[in-house]
C-alpha cells in the first residue's frame, strides 16, 4: 500500500447505497475505492464492503469527509 494521504467519503451527494470513494487532494476526483488498488485493502466476508480500507486509511491519517 502507498504511504500517502487524503480523503475519504462514504456517500457522495446524491448516492443512495454506500460507497467509500477516496481522493488525495480537495482538487481531485473522487473515485470508488475499487479504482484504487494501490490503497484498497482486501475486503472480508464478515464486514461491509470497503471498511478495512476505510480502518487502514484512517489508522495513516486519512481524513474522513461527511457530506
């Protein structure tokens, strides 16, 4: 995984479902995290989709953004 950080949503505005969409700067496009491989960690089968990427994030410093 690259040491970097950014941000992180779990919705973006307008989304219905749940996504974590991640960027790296304010000025960058959010992508789902899926798009992402060098910061997406393996799901696993007991948690939702994207929340060991989102605790990884977090435990490197990543921002969490909230619409």
């Amino acid at each position: 995984m690259t040491q970097a950080t950014g941000q992180m949503i779990w919705r973006l505005p307008g989304m219905e479902e749940p996504l974590l969409h991640l960027r790296l700067t304010e000025n960058d496009p959010w992508k789902p995290y899926t798009d992402c491989p060098e910061y997406m960690v393996p799901d696993k089968d007991d948690m939702s989709l994207g929340y060991p990427t989102f605790i990884t994030l977090l435990k490197l410093k990543w921002q969490h953004v909230t619409a």
